[in-house]
C-alpha cells in the first residue's frame, strides 16, 4: 500500500477532478504489475497495473492493492471493479473508501457481492492525506484551501510605493521556483484586485515543468486592464465580480463559488486583503509563509497568522518558510 502512495504522487497536479491512486499487484509475495492514475479520460491505476502484468494468467491467484476503492461506475472510462472480476482477481486491500457519493462504497459491495476477498482501512490515514483535496470537496463541499505569501524581515509584504507595475521580491530564486512547483499541484489559484492591479502577475508555472493552475480573480468594480497578464492564454482566467461575493462571509461564499465551478484545491496568493478575510473566517486547511531578510521600514503590513503551531520550518538559503496545517 505505501508503494501504491508513492505511484499516486506522480499524479499530482494533472488529475483534476480524479483522485490520486496507485495500484499494485502481488503474486506469491512479488510485484507483478503496478500503475498509477495520469490524467482525467485517461485509464485509472487499476487498468494500467493490470495491463501492466506481463502473464495475465497470474491475476487468478494474485492480490491488487489499491489507495482507493475501485470505482463502480460508468464515467469517462469503464468501472475498474468490473475489471477487477473479469480477470478473475481473487484479492483487493484498499486503503479507504472513496468519498464521491457515484462509488462511495459500491465498489466494495460489488467485489464482495461476487465473492471476493476484500480488506478495507490498510494505511488509510496515509491513503486519506493523499487525497486530502478530493475529500475535503466532496466531504466539505468546498476546496482545499492553502495560503501563501511572503513577507519581509520587518513584517511587510510590500513597499507603500514603487515605481513598475510589478511584483517587489521579498523571496530569492529557489522558493520562486518552489512557488511555481506548487502551483503546478494545486487546480486553481486566486488573488484579488489590488495584487493584479499592482503586480500584473502571470500566475503561472514558467519556472517549473508542470500545468498552469486555472486563475482565479476577484474583481468587483471592474478595476482589472484587459491587457494585465492574467488574460494571457497560458491557462484559463475566471473573474469573480458578482456582489454577493463580497458581501458578509466573504471567504464563505468564494469557496461556495469554486466548488459550484469544480475546484478541488487553491493556492491564494494575495494579496493581504483577500488572505486576512480567509483567516478571519477560519476557513483555510494550510498557510505557507515565507520571511526574507530583506527590511522596507514602511509598507503593506503582512497578514496576521493566528495562534497556530507551525507544522514545518525549513530554510531555503537565507530565508525562512514557515507551513502550518489547520487544526
């Protein structure tokens, strides 16, 4: 099973809106065959695995683990439980039950409505903090929700005045390009009007191999230049600009309106305004910060960070990064 979490990490970020699975199959203590789940429309882990196994023959007597139950439904591909019984798989260890109500354990019941051997829970905490983005939209009906910004050695995550419209680096080259790795694992990432007003970002992956995230924008007045960056064709832009956005429980309804537009996890990046909004509402499932060593005197004061013990401290040449996990 844990080999079946290190093949479903190769999925992340290319995925959406599938979860990430791995699976493996055993014949007399060896791996036979083994596969992981690419991309939505393409086949899951349980097809590739077995198409994987060069003597089919050897599926009777094997076992097949996978970190989620096979799926028993008709979707872009066929039901991987149906599968699972032609070729006569006598074995299937899953480590949890898929939380989307289309399988939500008819999977299961189906592979043991045809006799066959099934254990369900092995490492599934593990198999759960995998797909912690899959659940948290179907379980929470909203996205998963992760905050990152970079701020000064004084507290600011921006200067009170520049001379070009674009950003001011606090953070040095590496944890860019570790920005823009996270990009490429999360399905959308959002920033509100001020931060395109006054950066212009791309709000893409150029400085690592991977898909730009959808961009998502808050614009309630209409401020945003139609020839700002975020209109580029690297990837898709959705603007926010209804009222009822930016009313009360603002935080609230924007993940409201992601999940109504299928988003299964955001990375927002700013800017302080749009951050503190989703920290004051309580509603975010991680905070990545970066703390540089250079000093502005004066500027955007940096978000508050509530009492929250860091889960992660890690230093990337001179700058400390800071995550935090939601209680």
């Amino acid at each position: 099973m844990a080999r079946c979490i290190e093949l479903a990490k190769n999925g992340l970020g290319t995925t959406y809106p599938n979860p990430l699975v791995g699976a493996v199959i055993v014949c007399d203590g060896k791996i036979i065959g083994e596969g992981w789940h690419r991309k939505s429309g393409e086949p899951h882990a349980e097809v590739l695995a077995i198409r994987s196994v060069k003597n089919p023959n050897l599926l009777a007597k094997s076992t097949i683990y996978v970190s989620l139950e096979p799926c028993s439904h008709f979707g872009k591909t066929p039901p991987c439980a149906d599968l699972i019984l032609e070729h006569n798989i006598p074995e299937i260890v899953i480590g949890t039950v898929d939380p989307n109500v289309k399988v939500a354990g008819k999977g299961i019941a189906k592979l043991e409505a045809a006799g066959r051997k099934v254990t369900v829970g092995v490492l599934e905490n593990d198999c759960n903090d995998l797909n912690k983005r899959f659940f948290t939209f179907h379980q929470k009906k909203r996205p998963y929700i992760i905050l990152k910004w970079a701020q000064s050695a004084d507290g600011f995550v921006a200067p009170l005045q520049k001379n070009e419209r674009k950003p001011v680096w606090i953070t040095n080259e590496f944890s860019r390009q570790l920005v823009h790795k996270w990009r490429a694992e999360e399905q959308a990432i959002l920033v509100g009007t001020q931060t395109v007003v006054a950066d212009n970002p791309t709000l893409d992956v150029r400085d690592w191999t991977g898909e730009n995230p959808t961009r998502i924008v808050l614009d309630q007045n209409n401020r945003i230049s139609k020839e700002s960056h975020i209109f580029g064709n690297q990837s898709k832009t959705l603007v926010y600009s209804e009222p009822e956005n930016f009313n009360d429980n603002v935080a609230l309804a924007l993940a409201g309106r992601l999940y109504q537009d299928g988003i299964q996890s955001v990375i927002i990046e700013g800017g302080t305004r749009t951050l503190e909004t989703f920290l004051l509402e309580n509603l975010w499932d991680e905070a990545r910060i970066f703390k540089g060593t250079n000093q502005f005197g004066n500027g955007v004061p940096a978000p508050e960070m509530p009492q929250a013990v860091a889960h992660r401290k890690m230093v990337l040449q001179d700058e400390l990064l800071i995550f935090y996990n939601h209680d």
